[in-house]
C-alpha cells in the first residue's frame, strides 16, 4: 500500500480509531454482556485446542452456560435487590482480559 501512495501510519491510526468508537458504541448500547463473546472463545481455546470444529459448538455452549451462571449469581448474591448481569460478566472477563494481555504481552503491536 506505500508503493502506491497510501500514507500507511495515518490509514492505521485513523482505522484505529474508527473501530475503537465503533467498538465503544455497541458495548454502550449492548452493555457489558457482549463481552462474553469475546472473552469465552478464548477462555475454551485454553482448554480444548484452536481446532474451530470443535471450539466453535464449545463457545457457543460455554458462552450460553457462563451466562446462565452469572445471571444465577447475580441473582442470589444479594437475594431481594437485584446485581446486574454484566457486573458478573465484568468481574470474570476483566482479569481474564488482563491476563491475555499480560500472556501475550511481547506480541502486541505498540503502533
């Protein structure tokens, strides 16, 4: 793309950019529960392998279970008042989160 022309680090940060507002604005309309998408694949892949034919049934029927399990939790964590759901979500994605980062901390790309 720089042979052409193209300023290649301004294209990056721009796309950056863009997909971090874009990213932002559905987690504010969808809320902290869409982290599970994210955070679940991962969390199986540690455990059962990168081959997709299998990990791919596996989140979705780990994604399904994690969130049957936060939505009990929260609901019995303080039994009359109601904890929402991405709260619990938050609370195990987070760290998780931050582990991956840590893990993979030399493979990051700092642009």
């Amino acid at each position: 793309a720089q042979s052409l022309g193209v300023n290649v680090p301004r294209v990056r940060l721009i796309l950056l950019r863009l997909s971090s507002l874009m990213t932002a604005s559905a987690v504010s309309i969808a809320g902290a529960i869409g982290f599970v998408g994210l955070v679940v694949p991962h969390m199986l892949r540690l455990v059962i392998g990168p081959d997709h034919r299998v990990l791919l049934p596996a989140s979705l029927i780990g994604g399904a279970a994690f969130l049957v399990f936060a939505d009990a939790l929260a609901r019995s964590v303080i039994a009359p008042e109601l904890l929402p759901v991405g709260t619990v979500t938050a609370l195990v994605g987070g760290p998780f989160f931050l582990f991956l980062l840590w893990r993979n901390r030399r493979q990051i790309a700092v642009f």
